[in-house]
C-alpha cells in the first residue's frame, strides 16, 4: 500500500492527518507545496482536491482529512473509539 499525502506550510489537518497515519503504523511519503508540487499540478492529478491534505492510495484519490478518517475506519486500520 503506497500512501501520498500532499501537504502545505502551516497546515492543522495537515498535522492531523500525519498523526492519523502514524496512528495507523502504515508508512506514508508526504510531498509539500511548493517544494514537491504546484497547486495547479495537485488540481490536474486530482480535480476533486479542494484543500489541505490530500491523500491518496495507491494512486486513487481519497480525499481531505475528513474522509482520510473515514478511509481508515473503514479499513480496520483505526479505531473511531478513544
């Protein structure tokens, strides 16, 4: 399983969902604006990107930290009890 984040500067859900993954004990690779990638570029891959985070797996498009969360419960990979 190949896990992108794609991240910028400053970012709370960006810190969140690193804790998710880590949470998860999956490795991940985190690619930051302006520094791996452009806005226009993040768009172009992946139109459905409406903000910050973006994860994918495995190439498919999963979404901001809401349904990063979602994936990963869904998954059995986290739990959603404290």
């Amino acid at each position: 399983m190949e896990i992108i984040i794609y991240t910028m500067k400053g970012c709370g859900h960006c810190t969140r969902i690193k804790e998710l993954i880590h949470r998860a004990n999956v490795p991940y690779i985190e690619k930051k604006l302006d520094i791996d990638f452009t806005r226009e570029e993040l768009l172009e891959m992946y139109p459905k990107a409406n903000g910050y985070p973006v994860m994918t797996v495995d190439g498919e498009f999963i979404g901001s930290l809401v349904e990063s969360v979602k994936y990963f419960v869904e998954k059995g990979m986290v739990s959603s009890r404290k």
